[in-house]
C-alpha cells in the first residue's frame, strides 16, 4: 500500500506544542488587528485547524493584503513566486525589524 501524502503530511514536530504550552488559546493573539501592508511572520498554531495555512509557510514573512472575514489576505515570497494565501490571525505574528537587525 502506497505511502499517504496528505496535507499534514511530515509535520509530527512542527504540529506539536511542548507540554507548558498546552491549553487555550489567549484572547490578544485572536483579537490582534493588522492593517494591509503590515509585515507579519507566520506561525502555525497546531491547536487551531481553522485558517491554518500548509506547512510550507511556517516561519515565512508576508504583507497583509487584506481582510477576509475573520481570516487574512497575506502575500508570501516562495522562491520566485509571490503567493497569496488565507490565514486566520491565531497563526500571524507581527514582524518586529528591530529583533532581525541586531548584530
């Protein structure tokens, strides 16, 4: 039988939160607001499955482009290509330059 190659495929460590980590969701990281052109980091939250974007995209910087319902237009670099996928804000993060350029 053929090896299944599903949507979470490989993602056993990537979908998994350390034991203190466990619990609800805080109410800040739902309500965060972003704004188009804002920069954001996306991180998958693994225990929110609605809005979450493919593995793919963890870790990856985009722009808010614009507001989708409760979810957000966000256009991330993949190599050569600029894509445009649909995030819920409890897998966003706001992008903080001041962090990245310290030496």
């Amino acid at each position: 039988m053929p090896k299944s190659q599903g949507y979470k495929n490989k993602t056993r460590k990537l979908l998994s939160k350390k034991p203190r980590e466990h619990g609800k969701l805080g109410l800040s990281k739902i309500l965060q607001r972003y704004e188009p052109g804002d920069k954001v980091v996306i991180t998958i939250d693994p225990s929110v499955h609605k809005g979450m974007p493919h593995r793919r995209y963890q870790g990856r910087v985009g722009v808010i482009k614009s507001k989708r319902g409760r979810a957000y237009a966000v256009d991330v670099t993949l190599e050569d290509a600029v894509k445009e996928i649909i995030v819920r804000p409890e897998h966003l993060k706001m992008f903080e330059e001041e962090k990245m350029n310290v030496q």
